[in-house]
C-alpha cells in the first residue's frame, strides 16, 4: 500500500487527495468528498476539511493511501 509522509500532525482531506494526485484539483477533491466518494478507515467520509493524521488510511476510486 502506497504511503503518505505528513510533516504535522495533520492534514485536511482535500488537501490530502490533491497532493497525492488522487484528485488534479481541490475543487474536485472537494466534489468527489461530498459526493460520499472517499473513505476514510474504511468509513465514508463527507467532511471536507476532516482532519487527517498518521496511522489512517484513505481511498478513493480503487486508490488507497496510508498516512505515515
């Protein structure tokens, strides 16, 4: 599984999803979020700026990312 180093202790989702080129824009990150499209520890997750920290995992169309 592919991983994500964050330099804090957390990232928002949306910026997560365009940093890692799951999404090419935040307005898309943003779109796909709310459209209940992303997972995030296996959960669905609709809250666009949610809060991301080390040890979760987040998916997106067949993609999965684990932040380290």
């Amino acid at each position: 599984m592919p991983t994500f180093e964050i330099k804090g202790d957390t990232i928002e989702l949306i910026k997560l999803l365009k940093v890692t080129g799951l999404c090419s824009t935040g307005g898309m990150a943003k779109i796909v979020t709310a459209e209940g499209r992303v997972k995030v520890d296996n959960q669905t997750e609709l809250r666009k700026r949610c809060k991301i920290r080390k040890g979760q995992v987040v998916e997106f169309e067949g993609s999965v990312i684990e932040v380290v």
